[in-house]
C-alpha cells in the first residue's frame, strides 16, 4: 500500500523559519557570562569641594552594573555647568571596575566635550563612589590619568547601589 504524503505550502516553511527567529531573538544573549554583583544608578547635582582642582555644579547620571569578572557595563554622564572652572560634558560607557562593593572605582572611555564650542576629545577616566547617599550624603570623584580633577558632593538626588 503507497502512502501518498500531503505536500506543504511554501508559505508554512517560511512562517516555521519565521517563528523560529522571532524566538531565537526573544531571548538576548548575555554578554557576559560572569554574574552581577552590584548595579549603581544615580543622578542631580553636585557641587564641587573647595579643595578640589575644579570648582563649581555639576549634573550627572550614572548607571553602571558590575560584575563579578571586574567587568561592567554602563554610562556616565558628568557636566560642570558654565561657571564652573572648566565647563563642558564629560561621558561614556563604563568598561570594568575596581575596588570594594562600597566604594567602587569605575573606569570609563568617552568623550570630553568644552564649552563653548568644543569639539569632542577621547578620553578615558574613572568615577570612585566614595559615599552612597542623597543630598550632602552622596559623594564622588572624578580622575583622569591618576589625577582627580573633581571632588563632589551631592546637593540633589542620589546615587543608590543594589547588591545581588
């Protein structure tokens, strides 16, 4: 006895294929096998100490997430408002980090840009948390090169870390 088999529409092989990607895409990949220790996110303002080699208020942004491996991923953003010693945008994505759970230094390559009119510069720096916290609590460095160039002190918001 011959079994005749039904044949399948093309279209039914194009949506299985279809499916398929759509789930395998779902589902990112990690891109780092090493598991999370710590997620730092924080911003406001700040102002910087008068000890320090620049003075004025700064806005900034962080999010970072550590990872066990010293790796890290994140962003920062940092900008010394005019009248400030040295006025511009200092940003990028964090790329690994040092140091203890509570006072981590992270290392970040981005941009440097001037006000007025500056044009964008690579560089490559680190933000130490010295302090978790909100207003006069909160507290953070900024080095490039070994040489700290900002000392602040939160005046609004926060910077909060989760442990995992």
């Amino acid at each position: 006895m011959k079994v005749a088999k039904a044949a399948m529409p093309a279209s039914f092989g194009l949506f299985v294929v279809t499916v398929l990607t759509a789930v395998l895409f779902a589902y990112p990949a990690t891109a780092n096998a090493a598991s999370v220790v710590e997620t730092i996110n924080g911003g406001g303002t700040a102002i910087m100490d008068p000890t320090s080699f620049a003075q004025g208020t700064t806005s900034f942004g962080i999010h970072a997430t550590l990872y066990a491996d010293g790796t890290a991923r994140g962003h920062i953003n940092c900008i010394d408002q005019v009248g400030s010693t040295f006025p511009g945008n200092i940003f990028g994505e964090v790329t690994s980090w040092e140091g203890s759970l509570d006072n981590p230094t992270l290392h970040v390559t981005g941009k440097f840009v001037g006000f007025p009119g500056g044009h964008p510069q690579d560089v490559s720096f680190a933000v130490t948390i010295q302090q978790f916290g909100g207003a006069g609590v909160g507290h953070w460095t900024l080095s490039i090169g070994g040489f700290t160039f900002c000392i602040e002190t939160l005046r609004s918001g926060q910077i909060v870390m989760r442990r995992s």
